[in-house]
C-alpha cells in the first residue's frame, strides 16, 4: 500500500471533513473581515491562515470533542471534558497560528473561534451521544 492510501486513511479517521469544511469557510471569512482594514492582501493571507489551519486542526478538534463526549460519563461530564480540553487547545493554536508573523489582529482573529467554538463543540458532543445511543452503544445520555 502506498504513502498516500495511508495518509488517506490517517485524516479519514481522525479529521470530521463537513466540519473542517464549514469551520474553515466561516472563519476564514471573519478573520478576512477582522483584518481588513490593514489592507485586502493582509487580510486574505490572515483568513487563509485561519481556514487552513481550521480544515486540519479545527477538523481534528471536532473529532477530538466527539471522542471524549462518548468516553465519560454522565453525560453532563463528557460534554464538559470535551469543550474543556479539545476547545483550550484549538483557542490556544488558534492564538498561535495568528501570531506568526502576517496577522495583524492576532486576538480579535482568534476571537471568534472562543465564541463559536464553546457552543459548537456543546452541539456537537451532545450529538456524538445522541449518535451513539441511537446506535446501541452503551453511553449514558
């Protein structure tokens, strides 16, 4: 088997693509707008920043939260350890990502990945649970 077929497999397993998706359109698109009044170029080199390395990381973080939502129990529990550990650490590259140099609003760039992130990775935990529930898998909802 080839390099590929296993990279492949590597970001099959532990990147959640629709969410790495819309993660990487919709906060690319707020640091592009965060950062424009420093200019169009400035701004697109920001929001590419912020999309790629949302597809990855932020994809990784997704599956990261829905990991740890079915590991614990109660519920109440999961759901917290998920937002808690997976979310610091997506906040926290985040925040480093936009401090390597081309980012000129590092904090208000990373602003709204704390905002949408909190509620987000909630949802989807608790679908994660749902999910499993539905499915016979022994989770406490």
């Amino acid at each position: 088997m080839n390099s590929h077929c296993h990279v492949r497999r590597f970001l099959d397993k532990h990147i959640d693509y629709p969410a790495a998706i819309a993660g990487a359109t919709v906060l690319g698109t707020i640091v592009f707008f965060v950062n424009l009044d420093h200019g169009w170029n400035i701004a697109l080199v920001a929001a590419c920043k912020q999309a790629t390395y949302t597809f990855f990381a932020g994809g990784y973080m997704v599956r990261l939260n829905e990991r740890i939502a079915l590991s614990l129990n109660p519920a109440a529990v999961a759901i917290s350890a998920g937002v808690l550990c997976a979310g610091t650490l997506a906040v926290s590259l985040t925040f480093l990502v936009h401090n390597v140099k081309g980012t000129p609003e590092p904090f208000n760039s990373t602003l709204p990945t704390l905002l949408l992130l909190v509620p987000g990775f909630i949802f989807l935990g608790l679908r994660a649970r749902f999910k499993a529930g539905n499915q016979g898998t022994k989770v406490s909802l």
